[in-house]
C-alpha cells in the first residue's frame, strides 16, 4: 500500500467514525497526530475542541450521515468530496481537507460546506 493510500483510507476510517459511528474520541485517539490544528470556525483547535463539538453533535443529531463521494490524496494532503444527510432531511456538500504527518495520522483539517438546493440551474447535481 502506497502512503497515498493509506493517507486516504485514515481520513475517510476518521470521518466516517466520529460521524457516522459518533466515536470523535475513539476517533481521535486512532487517526490523529501529536497536534490537531482545526480550521472550522465553529469548531475549537485541538483534540479536545473536537471531541466536544462532536459529542454534542452526535447527542444533538442522532441518525446524522455522511457519504464520500471522492477521495483525493497528493503529498501530505487528503481531501473528500462528501454528502451529509442530516435528520429532518437537510443535506450538505461538503470538501474537507486534511493534512497529515509522516506516520499517516491527521493534524490539520480545513472544511466548506453549502447547503443542497431545492432547485438548480443545472441537472448534473452536487456530486
């Protein structure tokens, strides 16, 4: 297995986890490095920044999913292409980014998300 690969199913293991599983303290511990360097504005840098937002998150929103579409790795970098499928039927696009070290584990996440829209201009979809 390349490091490119391996880089890819760690992040995809640790979104899927502390999302869909509602483990972000298993998660944590499993697929992140030394540092966690967080991005999201809603969100506290550090490991125990993260595991709160998502422990609230997975009492608060039960049933919550998420769906990688795509996988991308280069270098040190991984990025997904995600749909999140929430309760009372919101959906997101989602790309998160994430960097990681040499020994394959996450330290730093960036994310954008935007809302499905009821309509579009187009017929090719978000994904």
């Amino acid at each position: 297995m390349t490091q490119l690969d391996r880089n890819k199913r760690n992040v995809i293991a640790f979104y899927e986890m502390m999302f869909n599983d509602c483990k972000p303290r298993e998660a944590i511990a499993t697929f992140v490095g030394d540092v966690y360097i967080q991005h999201n504005p809603h969100v506290a840098s550090g490991k125990d920044g993260f595991i709160a937002y998502f422990e609230k998150m997975a009492a608060e929103y039960p049933g919550k999913q998420v769906i990688v579409k795509r996988a991308f790795a280069e270098s040190d970098h991984v990025i997904l292409h995600c749909h999140q499928i929430w309760p009372e039927g919101l959906e997101y696009a989602g790309i998160d980014i994430f960097r990681l070290d040499e020994q394959g584990k996450i330290v730093e996440h960036w994310d954008v998300l935007q809302v499905l829209p009821d309509s579009s201009a187009n017929e090719n979809g978000m994904f």
